[in-house]
C-alpha cells in the first residue's frame, strides 16, 4: 500500500489490494481497475455517501475491496454481479477474508436479469463489463438511480472506440451531466441530475 492511501483501509483490506494487484500482473482474466482508479472510487462513494452500490463486472473483487472500505464507513450495501461462477466464489472470499461479507451480496449471472430483481434508489451503479452490453445496463440502473446518484462506466478512455456510442448517448440525456475523468483506464462519470 502506497503512503498516500495510509489509513484510507484497514490492515486487511490493504493486504488484500495488495494481493490482488500483484494477481491482476500475472492472469489474463483478472479484469480489474488499476489501483489509482480504485482509490479515486473509494473516495467518490465516501464522499457521495452511499448507501447502494451496484457493480456490474465483480472479477476477482479488486474493485470491491474499495467500495466495501467505504461502504463500512457509510453504512452501505454492494450488490456486485458476475457471470463466472469461479470469479463470483473468489471474490466471496476475498470480502469474507477483507472482513465485509456483510456489506456484500454477489449476484451469480447475467447482469441484465439481475439488475432487474435490485431495488433501489441506488447511490452509484459502476459498469465495468461486456462493453456491447454498457448501454443495456445503464436502461436497467438509471431508473432506480437516486436524483444525484451516479453511474460510473469504467474503460472509457482504454476502450474508447468501443464504448463512443454509449459516451455520446449519456453526454446527451437531458435528465444527465457527464465527463471523462482521465484516470487509471479512465472513467464517465455520469450524474443523474433530476
């Protein structure tokens, strides 16, 4: 763990992103937020006081780790969802061994079944997918979006091509504000307005 992020985390949890991050050099499908955008995520939900946090995109559960550091101090809940069975049950150990499996439910299966069965108000949505499938995840999360909610799309600068037609979909939405924000594999931050 780096100096600046000293006492952002507990012991465990900074002991678990370490361990992840090093995992993430050495495996192909550990798909996950390097750890400055992690940081950068703990300290919008911290700062958004979230109660709800939905992730679309659990992998491993790097990004987890972060939301899970903030949601203790919220008093929040994370609904993160997957499509692999091995990522869902590693993840599910690494909250149990972080010590927030109680702050956490994780959903095995395709994210657009499930976001349907979530209520909300969700505070913050963090699609991080199939990225054919972005647009599909925003239309089930932005209803039950809270007014000042945010849904925070991972990948929009190291999969820019892929997701144009979604940023400019959201850049447009009268109900929205939306910006890049350049950081880690860079991020649209979209802020549900009323």
């Amino acid at each position: 763990m780096n100096r600046y992020t000293h006492g952002m985390f507990t012991p465990r949890i900074a002991a678990l992103i370490d361990e992840l991050d090093e995992l993430a050099k050495t495996r192909t499908d550990a798909l996950q937020v390097p750890r400055a955008e992690g940081e950068l995520l703990h300290q919008i939900a911290l700062t958004s006081r979230c109660k709800l946090i939905v992730e679309v995109g659990t992998s491993y559960g790097f990004s987890g780790l972060f939301w899970g550091a903030a949601l203790r101090r919220t008093g929040g809940r994370l609904h993160t969802i997957d499509i692999s069975l091995m990522k869902r049950d590693s993840a599910q150990k690494t909250f149990a061994r972080a010590d927030i499996s109680d702050l956490v439910v994780c959903h095995l299966g395709d994210a657009r079944s499930v976001l349907a069965t979530i209520d909300g108000p969700i505070d913050l949505a963090f699609l991080d997918a199939d990225k054919e499938s972005t647009r599909a995840y925003l239309d089930l999360s932005w209803p039950k979006l809270a007014v000042g909610g945010s849904v925070i799309t991972d990948n929009a600068v190291s999969h820019r091509s892929e997701l144009a037609d979604f940023v400019r979909h959201v850049r447009s939405m009268p109900d929205a504000t939306s910006v890049e924000v350049a950081v880690g594999n860079g991020i649209e931050w979209t802020v549900k307005v009323r």
